[in-house]
C-alpha cells in the first residue's frame, strides 16, 4: 500500500515538474517573439526606416527619409464630368460639390454607425441563443497496488482509463429586467444618432458656405485681375501721351521715363493678380472637393446685388439662430445623451433579473485497462439534459468601480453641459461679428461707389489735360494710383459684403440649401 502512494506522489511531481517546464519553456519563447519586434521599427532615432524599393542613403552618404511609392494605394480625388463650353452657377458647383466632396460621404456614414449602434442596444432586449459543441479525449493513467491477500495474489500494475465525449448543447440566456439600464442605453444611443443626423446636415451647410465663399473670392479675384489689365492699358495710353509731347518738344525724357516705369509696376501688378486669381480658382476646386488639375468655367458673380438690409432684432436672431444650428443641436443631444449615463450607471448598483436555459447531451465512451487482471472495460454514455432558470443576481461589493463609474457619468454630463454653454457663447460671438461685418462692408462699398466715380472723373480729367499739355505726368500718376485703389476697394467691399452675407447665414443656420445663397 505504501509502495502504491509514493508511485502516486512520482507521478504527481513527475507532471508538476513537466507543467513547469512548459511554463518556462512558453515564457521564454514569449520573450524572445517581443524582442524580434522590434525589427519592425527603425534601429535608431536618426536611422531612416526603409521601405521596399527605395534607397536610405544620398549619394554622399547621408540618411534620406523619403519612401518609396506605394501602388497599392487607391487614388480617390474626384474628377466629375463637366461641360467645358458651359458657365457654372453658385447652385451647380454647389451640387457638383455635394456630390463629389468626401466629408460629406464620412459624415453619412458617421450618421449610419450612430444609427446601427440604436440596434445594438435594442438587441439588449431579446434573449441570446447559441449552439456550442464541447469535444475531447482523456486519458489518464496510474499505479495500481498489488493485492496480497491469503486467498489471491495480484501483482501491482497499470490502471489506464481512455475516454472521449461530445457535448452538443444549445443555450439561451435572456436579460428580464434591469431596473432601466437597458432604457438608458437605448436613450442614449438614439441622442448620439440625431447628434450624427444633424452634424450631417451641418456638413453639408458647411459645404455650401465654403464653397460660395470661394466663390464670391474667385469672382473678387477676377474683377481684380481685370482692373490690373486695364490699369496696364490705361498706363500704356499715359507712355503714349508722353512719347507724344516729347516729339513736339513739351515733355522731357524723364517724363517718358517716369511713363515707362509706371507701365513696369502695372504689368507687376497684373502678374500679381493673375496669381490671385489662379489662387482663388484653385480654392474653389479645394472647398468642392475636387482634382485641382480640373478645367471649370465659372459664373461671373461681379453683377451681383448686395443685401439690402442687415436683420435689426439681433437679439431675436441669435436665439432663434442657436436653436437651429446643427453644431448646437448635436452638443445638446450629446449633452441628453450623457445625462442618459448617468442613469445607466445608477443602474448598476441595482439588481438584475435574468433567465437562463440549456438543452445539451452527452455522448461518450470510456475504456478501463487494468494490467494486474488483463482485461479492458468498457462504457458509453448518450444522456440528454435540459435545465431552465430564473436568477437574480445583486451586486454588493467591487471596491469602488460602480461608485468610479457614477462619478465618472456625472462629470461627463457637467462637461457636456459647460460644452454646449460654451458652444452657444461662441455661435453667438459669430453672429455678432458676421452682423457687424456685413453692416461694415455694405456700408464700405458703399462708400466705395462713390470714391471710385469721384476717381475716375479726376483721371480722365487729369489725362486730358495732359494730352492737351495743360497737366503734368504728376497728376496722372496721382489719379491713376487713386482710380486703382478706389476701384480694388469696391471689388474687395463687393466680395466681402456677399462673404459676409453667407457667413451670417451660415453662423445662423439659413444657408441650408443649393439656392440658399441666392436669396442672401
């Protein structure tokens, strides 16, 4: 009998000793897959990391960080279709826009995961039924004591028991009742789906402000480069005059010089507008969203009347104006939503009731080798069970976490709450300045008007004279350095005023719409 436990104990420490092993063995092998790692990552901070295809290393030796190109990648810039002998409206670049920019498509699908995620905590309602199916093999074997009685003898031996099951099983469980757990989630999820919904529809808002903002600066940049072309052959006709006057022998040749500098910085001065306007051009195609190497041809917006009036109950208008911008909504439903937390978190310290059920059967077969005897027995198994219960189950001590949980729900929402405060202070700062920027540039083109007719009369008076020899170059240079800059300012208050028309519809949450811009 002693011989029989001390065989036991060796076997026992026999597998003890194996277990450690592996755990070792497992530990060390760990180990070494972290530090083969790091063969992913550059060997220094001043190492380039390499990408296939391409050279880490300048001719002269010194590291270079550029990477190869990677044809795999997909190029998505848009490149619609366009008419080339057609002009552009404001409302068809806005479609064109709409159709082709893609943050309009990331914030629908925004809108769709904030939607599917209303399903997920509806499914929280139905019970849950999955199939499982256990399967395995055993096989144990240990020392056997001999027997030494007065009527029998058996030598010790080798007990071996090999056995295999399977276990099928369906299950279900099904979550009764939570005290509003379920609810709060539920209520939650639906707020952060209109706060996505509305954030779309303030994407596309948004779309639509930046691009008759660009628009209004390309038609501003045209007119500019347009006063710089005439500019140029008003300075040209100024050096025809003086080259006149010399051949009769009233101008000096520094006249002529002084003609033929002026003509220099306004051939300067169109080259510079040019470059605006190609700037201005290339930011249209940026706001719509669309290849930059594209050719549209756009609506000359030049013509366009101003607002007549900016609105006079500013007070009124901001507050119906903070009702129905997208960007406060969606703080106010984020802010709905967290307060929701808070009552899900609540929930937590309740109990819960849920049932549970389970239809399995075991089928299996063992097989007993016992080598004091010689023989092998055998035994199979094919039992069905089901079990259905109703458990509660009450939470009483986590050390802290549902407390951490509370707390943590509850300055959430305090955040979200100070959030939307701030958000409604900042909406109503850009409708003061959107207000007052629209008064201001009404005002200055204006103004504007009136210095650029006044401008204009004093040159062509001060170019006559000129030609009729009763002026100096002096005076015409004034003039047409005065006409220039009247001019500019009534292009530049022209575009500022249909900016600051869109901005204050935009910061008011009117500009919804391709037609919108029209009726600012």
């Amino acid at each position: 009998m002693a011989l029989g436990l001390e065989g036991k104990r060796v076997g026992r420490l026999r597998v003890f000793g194996r277990v450690l092993s592996a755990a070792a063995m497992a530990s060390l092998f760990l180990a070494g897959c972290t530090s083969s790692a790091m063969k992913f990552a550059p060997a220094s901070a001043q190492t380039p990391f390499q990408t296939p295809g391409h050279q880490t290393q300048t001719a002269a030796g010194a590291p270079d960080y550029g990477l190869a190109q990677d044809a795999s990648m997909p190029i998505t810039i848009a490149a619609p279709q366009l008419d080339a002998r057609h002009n552009y409206t404001l409302p068809e670049l806005i479609d064109i826009a709409q159709l082709s920019n893609p943050v309009t498509r990331a914030s629908w699908e925004r809108a769709r995961q904030a939607a599917l995620a209303i399903g997920v905590t509806e499914a929280a309602y139905l019970p849950s039924l999955s199939a499982n199916v256990l399967a395995g093999v055993q096989q144990t074997s240990t020392t056997a004591p001999g027997i030494n009685g007065a009527l029998i003898q058996v030598p010790p031996g080798t007990l071996t028991t090999t056995g295999g099951q399977v276990v099928p099983a369906v299950t279900v469980q099904w979550l009764l009742f939570d005290f509003g757990g379920r609810d709060a989630a539920n209520a939650a999820a639906k707020d952060l789906s209109y706060a996505a919904n509305v954030t779309f529809n303030g994407t596309h808002q948004k779309l639509i402000f930046d691009v008759s903002s660009a628009y209004f600066s390309l038609s501003s940049a045209r007119v500019q480069l347009q006063i710089a072309r005439e500019t140029l052959a008003n300075s040209q006709t100024v050096l025809s005059a003086a080259e006149a006057r010399l051949k009769t022998g009233v101008a000096t040749t520094i006249e002529v010089a002084q003609a033929k500098q002026a003509v220099a910085q306004a051939q300067f001065g169109l080259t510079q507008s040019q470059g605006h306007e190609r700037s201005a051009y290339l930011a249209l195609l940026q706001a719509m969203g669309v290849s930059p190497t594209i050719k549209i041809r756009v609506q000359d917006a030049s013509g366009r009347r101003l607002p007549r009036a900016v609105p006079q109950d500013l007070n009124r208008l901001i507050e119906a104006s903070l009702q129905r911008r997208p960007d406060v909504q969606a703080a106010f439903a984020k802010y709905r939503a967290d307060q929701k937390g808070i009552a899900a978190a609540r929930a937590e310290f309740l109990p819960k009731v849920a049932l549970t059920g389970s239809v399995n059967r075991l089928i299996g077969s063992f097989e007993v080798d016992d080598s004091r005897f010689g023989e092998v027995a055998h035994l199979s198994a094919n039992q069905p069970n089901a079990n259905l219960l109703v458990g509660i189950t009450m939470p009483i001590f986590d050390g802290g976490l549902r407390d951490a949980r509370l707390q943590a729900a509850m300055a959430q929402a305090a955040a979200s709450e100070q959030d939307l405060a701030a958000l409604q202070n900042s909406a109503a700062q850009q409708i003061v300045v959107a207000y007052d920027l629209l008064r201001t540039s009404l005002s200055g083109y204006a103004a504007a008007t009136e210095l650029t007719n006044a401008a204009q009369t004093t040159y062509d008076a001060a170019l006559d004279y000129y030609k009729n020899g009763l002026g100096t170059l002096a005076d015409v240079s004034v003039a047409q350095t005065g006409l220039l800059q009247a001019r500019l300012s009534k292009a530049t208050a022209h575009s500022d005023s249909l900016v600051a028309a869109a901005t204050i519809a935009f910061a008011t949450g009117t500009l919804t719409n391709r037609s919108s811009p029209g009726a600012l």
